[in-house]
C-alpha cells in the first residue's frame, strides 16, 4: 500500500517536471512576443522597401523612383551690364573738332575745315574792337583780344550753328558758338568774364537770355570792362590816345600798318592807306595819337 502510494506521489512530481520543462517561462514568452513583433515590422518594412537592423533602428530605403530631397537647378546667372565709359566734357565722339589757326579779336577766329580756313563771327558777343579800320582800339580791346588768344590759340574747337542767326554775317563770315574739346562755352565765358558784352543783332538767338545773365553777373562784379579802374562799361573811348591835348594836334583819322616792316603813316585824305592789309591796319584820330603808339613811323611820301 505504501508502495502504491509512492508511485503515485513519484509520478505526480514526475509529470510536474515535465510540464515544468515543456512551458516557456515568462521571460521566454516576452522574448517570444518580441520576436514575433520584430518579424512582424521586418515583414512590413520588405513590403514597405524598410531594412531592419540587429539593434532594431530602422532606415529609410531611398527608392531610386522617388529622391529623398529635390535639388533645385541653380539659375544661370543674370550678366552684369557694364557701365559706359566715362567721356570726359567736350570729348564727345559725335563732336568735330577744328584748329584755330588765328584769333583775330575777341569775338572773331579763323579755323581750318577740312582744309579750308573759314572765318567766324561768334554769335551773342562784342568784344572792344582792336583791328576795324573805322574805329580806333577801344577801351579794354586789347585785354580782351590777348585774353582769346590766351583761350584760343594752339586749341581746336566745336562749332554750333543758330538757325534763327542765319549762316553767315553781312561780311560773309561764318556765325557760330564755340566750344573747346574740354567743354568751355567760349561766348559765354567772355561775357561772363567782363571781356565782352552781350550782343543781340536784329533777332533773338538761342542763348540769349544765358547771355543776359551772365552780362548781368559780370557787371555786378566789376569784372574786366565794367571795372571802374578800367572802362565802367564804356568801352567806345580810345584809351590808347594821349590824355593831354597838344596844340599842335591835327585832326582827322590816321592810318598806319601794325606790321614790322612798317613805315609810314597816312591821313585819312590820301589814299595810300587803302592799299595796307586789313589784317594790320590801324586807325587813329590824330597824329599825336598814332605815334604814341608808333613813334617810329614817318608820313608817306605819297601823302606830301
């Protein structure tokens, strides 16, 4: 009877340790279950284009079909527009220029044009005569034809044209502005200076008004000719004459030539004086005048 009895105890606990061995733990079941999840996700993840790592991370598989990130094309760069080149005032390209080959006064110059040498009478401006055989040399005269040299001479030149002044004076001269290769408005800066004075002729010209203005600022100023110390604007007297009255003075007018060979002096009643060149000939209202100038000259034999 005992013997039964442990038999039967022996294979109870027997049956225990068997079933004991055959059930997972519970460790065994969560690791199981965390198995199972991870086959799970890598199933998905192949379906999905998703590897799966031993350290359960997870990369995205960049399907060659579809980037990652669009790159976009990089526009091809706007060029920069140079800037022009700076041109100096009065250098122009469009602009023709002309040598001065003489200044005969303030407001009159000889150029060369295309190989001809054509005289201009510049328009809006009057400069104290120095060269006109029917007025003696003017007050400030001189100071202003030295001045245009001074502008002038060695300088080639732009000409512009005024339709309202026509083409050429009644001398036949060529009427134009001037302006130098550096820009200088040559008419306008005589006035403006004090060595000319506006001049209008019969009919308004385009820079009148500028003129006007710069007349004005001349006079304002006391500059050149409307300096009281030299003609407070009256440039019509001789102030190369003699201040002293001479009683043994003749008058009447006098001519004789400028030039270095130059002899003789003529009154105004022989005509010997008409065959001196314009360009030299000077005009006188006495004798005592004329030789202040030029002591040396004598009076022409032809004239005795």
């Amino acid at each position: 009877m005992v013997k039964k009895i442990l038999y039967g105890v022996g294979g109870l606990i027997g049956l225990f340790i068997f079933i004991a061995l055959i059930l997972p733990t519970p460790e065994q079941n969560t690791f199981q279950v965390q198995e199972t999840g991870t086959l799970a996700q890598q199933k998905v993840a192949a379906s999905e284009g998703v590897t799966s790592t031993t350290d359960n991370s997870v990369k995205e598989n960049v399907s060659p079909s579809v980037p990652v990130s669009k790159k976009e094309a990089t526009p091809n760069p706007t060029p920069t527009k140079q800037p022009a080149p700076t041109v100096p005032v009065g250098t122009n390209s469009q602009f023709q220029y002309y040598a001065v080959t003489n200044v005969v006064d303030g407001d009159t110059i000889k150029v060369n044009i295309n190989g001809t040498v054509e005289t201009l009478r510049l328009i809006g401006m009057d400069t104290p005569e120095t060269v006109d055989p029917r007025k003696p040399v003017q007050c400030f005269g001189k100071e202003a034809s030295n001045k245009a040299k001074e502008l002038l001479s060695g300088t080639k030149v732009r000409l512009e044209k005024d339709p309202t002044q026509g083409e050429l004076d009644k001398y036949g001269r060529t009427l134009a502005y001037i302006y130098r290769e550096d820009g200088l408005f040559y008419n306008k800066h005589m006035i403006e200076q004090g060595y000319a004075h506006e001049y209008t002729y019969n009919t308004p010209y385009k820079y009148q008004a500028e003129f006007k203005a710069a007349e004005k600022s001349a006079q304002e100023n006391m500059r050149g000719l409307w300096s009281p110390s030299t003609c407070n604007g009256d440039t019509t007297s001789d102030t190369s004459a003699p201040s002293q009255p001479s009683t043994n003075q003749t008058t009447g007018k006098y001519y004789t030539s400028s030039h270095y060979s130059a002899k003789y002096y003529y009154p105004e009643s022989c005509d010997g004086w008409q065959s001196l060149s314009a360009s030299y000939l000077k005009s006188f209202d006495s004798v005592e005048a004329l030789l202040a100038s030029y002591p040396s000259r004598t009076k022409s034999p032809q004239c005795l």
